[in-house]
C-alpha cells in the first residue's frame, strides 16, 4: 500500500538531507525531483513545524538549493575558463546567465494582483 503523504515527505526529506551531506549529486537530484512531485500535486499540504533533527525540505528551500548549485557549478566553469585563457567561453557564460536571469513573472506573481503594484 502507499505511504501517507506526510510520511513520504518526510522520507524524501531525510533522504535528500542526507545525500546532500554525502554530496551524492544524482540521488540529491532524484530526491529534489520526488519532492518537487509531491509539492506539485498537493500544494496546499501543511508543513508543520518540524523537529530539528528531522527536517522537512520545504519547496523554498529546494528551489533556493538548487540555485546555489548552479551557481557554483557556474562559478567553477568560469574559474576552470579563466585559467586557460579561454575568455570567449567566459563571455558566452556570462550572457548566458544574463539571459537565464531575465525577470520571467513567475505563476504567483502573474496568478494574483499584488495590492500594491495594481495602478488604480
């Protein structure tokens, strides 16, 4: 039978927690993916406040992880560039990223009118 879902965000959250301390890439990768399942088809389940010791991997903070991964992957293949002299490349990364980071609204933000931001 299948697990609760509580149950098996806490599961994938213990599993993703500690693959990130062994730093195996593909599993951490596999545990964001099944989290990010569960956090797409329930979005609404509660998240209650968890002991520290048995951490829940909130959407936030996957999609914040997975952010200071690419930019330190980003990071190393600029310093890998940058020390044979391949400056071409360097710039090509750099766009690269300029483009990736264009404000893109994201569902939140196009779903509901922010108060503030609506012109009367």
């Amino acid at each position: 039978g299948h697990l609760p879902i509580d149950l098996q965000l806490r599961i994938h959250s213990l599993r993703f927690y500690f693959f990130s301390i062994l730093e195996i890439e593909d599993e951490i990768l596999y545990e964001t993916g099944q989290l990010m399942k569960i956090y797409a088809e329930h979005p609404d389940i509660p998240i209650f406040k968890s002991l520290p010791q048995y951490k829940i991997a909130t959407r936030k903070y996957l999609e914040e992880y997975s952010k200071e991964v690419s930019l330190s992957k980003e990071l190393e293949e600029l310093n890998q560039y940058y020390e044979s002299e391949r400056y071409e490349d360097i710039v090509k990364l750099v766009l690269g990223t300029l483009e990736s980071n264009k404000f893109t609204p994201t569902k939140e933000t196009s779903r509901v009118p922010d108060r503030e931001t609506q012109i009367d």
